[in-house]
C-alpha cells in the first residue's frame, strides 16, 4: 500500500479551499497579462510587426542584417542602371533622410522616387507582369520601399539589464512554480502525474534562464528559451488548474487513505 502524505487539500474547510481556487485563478491571470506585456515588449525590435523570432533573437543576441535595398544595388541590380543614378540611391540609402529625401523636390531628377519610378517601377510594380519581373517586392510607394531600405542592427540587452531581469524573474518564477507544484501534490490527483508536470515545467525554466545567457553568444539558442519558457507556462497552468479543480471538487472522505 502507497503511502501517501497526510496534508490533503480536500480535507480543509471548503471556504479556504475556495480561497485557494481563487488566489490560483488570480496567478494565472497575471501569467496572461505578462504574455501579453512580452509579447508587446519585444514587438518592434524588428521593423516588422508582431512579435517574430527575429525579435527574441534581437532583444538576447542582436541582429544586424544589411537593406536588401542596398543590397542589391550593391550587387549591380538592374543591370542598366547608371551608374550616377546608382550612386545617388545608395548615398540616399545610407544616409540619415531617407523618409525626408524619397520624393524632396529639390532634388529634382536625383529624387529617389524619380530614379525609382524610370528604372524599376516597370519590373517592381504590383502590376507588372511577364518574365524577369517581381510584383510580389513592389517599389511604388515609400510604404514598400520602407520596408527593405534600412539595415537592421538590433543590439542585444545589456548584461546589467539581463541580469537584473533575471534577479526579478528567476526567483519569483521558481517560487511560484514550487508553490504550485506543492499545491498539486496535495491534491487527489495521481502524484506521478503532477510530479512528471513539475520536473519538466522545472527543466524548461532552467533552460529558458539559461539561455538568456547563452544566446547571447549563440543564436539558435533563443528558440529554447521560448521553448523553455512555453513549457514552464504550460507547466505551471496545469498544475494551477488541477489544483483549481481539485479545491472545487466535493471534499468526501480522506479517510480511505
Ligand atoms: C527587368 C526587371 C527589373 C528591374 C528593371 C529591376 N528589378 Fe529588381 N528584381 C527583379 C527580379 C526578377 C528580382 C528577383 C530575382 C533577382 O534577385 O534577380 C529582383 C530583385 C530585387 C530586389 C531583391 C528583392 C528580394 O526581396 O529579394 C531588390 C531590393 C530589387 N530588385 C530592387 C530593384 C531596384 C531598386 C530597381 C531599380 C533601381 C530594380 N530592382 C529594377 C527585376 C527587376
């Protein structure tokens, strides 16, 4: 016969159990609001919307890749460009008034725009159609140019500020883990099963603050602290909804133990 441990929350009085149910509930609607918070945290460390991977890599690694705009004028795309017109798109992509210079009058024909619209519109226009075209990169508004004039070069965090993150994040989430953890086990549920839930919940933070350090050396490492943490999550919500569960359910008799 297994020896179970005589702290049962089923044995208290059904108003602190109640009590329980809602502290839990409560925990778990503060983990959705801080998903929210981090998702909009790291939103725009790339210029693209929305939380990406490019944005986890950039808050613990960085990112810097080059304007495919540039890029490509560089590589001596199109072919029959000039080359003083050439040279203007690029002194004007690397400068700091792109938004300001795109269609700036003064410029006259050296206008981006006017450089644009004669020598690439005709292949990189959204109706452009035919063999050697690309409608699906069009060029014909400052709204698609924006996109892919500016080279990306997303810092990482500093160490002081990763570590003082960490100083607030590690131990709050372990110690919630461990309260949740020690919840579950003293719920009616079958303990192989919550165990299993904490041990894996428990790795997956570990790796998840683990790899805030070391994606700052190796990239691919950020998908195991999204990982890590989405288990850690996942984790801890089971638990904290078996435990919910647990404290509504009828009481009966521990007796039988
Ligand atoms: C004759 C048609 C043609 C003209 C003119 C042309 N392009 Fe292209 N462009 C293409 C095609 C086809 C591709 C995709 C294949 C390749 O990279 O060569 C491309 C690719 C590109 C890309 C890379 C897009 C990506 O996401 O990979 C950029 C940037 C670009 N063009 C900019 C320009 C600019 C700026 C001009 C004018 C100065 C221009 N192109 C003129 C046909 C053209």
């Amino acid at each position: 016969m297994k020896q179970r441990h005589p702290f049962l929350l089923r044995t208290l009085p059904y108003s602190f159990r109640v009590g329980i149910a809602l502290l839990v509930i409560t925990l778990l609607g503060g983990y959705i609001v801080s998903g929210l918070h981090l998702s909009w945290h790291y939103d725009n460390r790339d210029e693209e919307p929305g939380l990406t991977m490019n944005d986890i890599i950039g808050a613990y690694h960085g990112v810097q890749s080059p304007s495919p705009l540039i890029q490509a004028l560089e590589e001596g795309h199109p072919e029959n460009l000039s080359d003083p017109e050439r040279d203007a798109l690029l002194e004007w992509l690397r400068g700091d008034r792109l938004s300001q210079d795109y269609d700036n009058l003064d410029l006259g024909e050296n206008a981006p725009s006017e450089i644009i619209a004669f020598n690439c519109l005709d292949c990189h226009s959204r109706a452009a159609s035919g063999e050697n075209t690309l409608p699906s990169v069009p060029l014909e508004y400052w709204d698609d140019i924006q996109g892919i004039a500016y080279s990306k070069d997303i810092q990482p965090a500093g160490t002081n500020i990763v570590a003082m993150s960490q100083h607030a994040h590690a131990p709050s989430m372990a110690i919630i883990l461990i309260v949740i953890a020690w919840l579950a086990v003293c719920t009616r549920f079958w303990m192989g099963l919550t165990g299993l839930i904490t041990f894996v919940a428990g790795l997956g933070l570990l790796v998840d603050m683990a790899g805030w350090w070391i994606t700052r050396d190796y990239a691919p490492f950020a998908y195991a602290v999204v990982a890590g943490g989405a288990i850690y999550a996942a984790g801890t919500t089971l638990l904290g909804l078996i435990v919910i569960v647990d404290c509504l359910l009828p009481g009966g008799k521990a007796t039988a133990e």
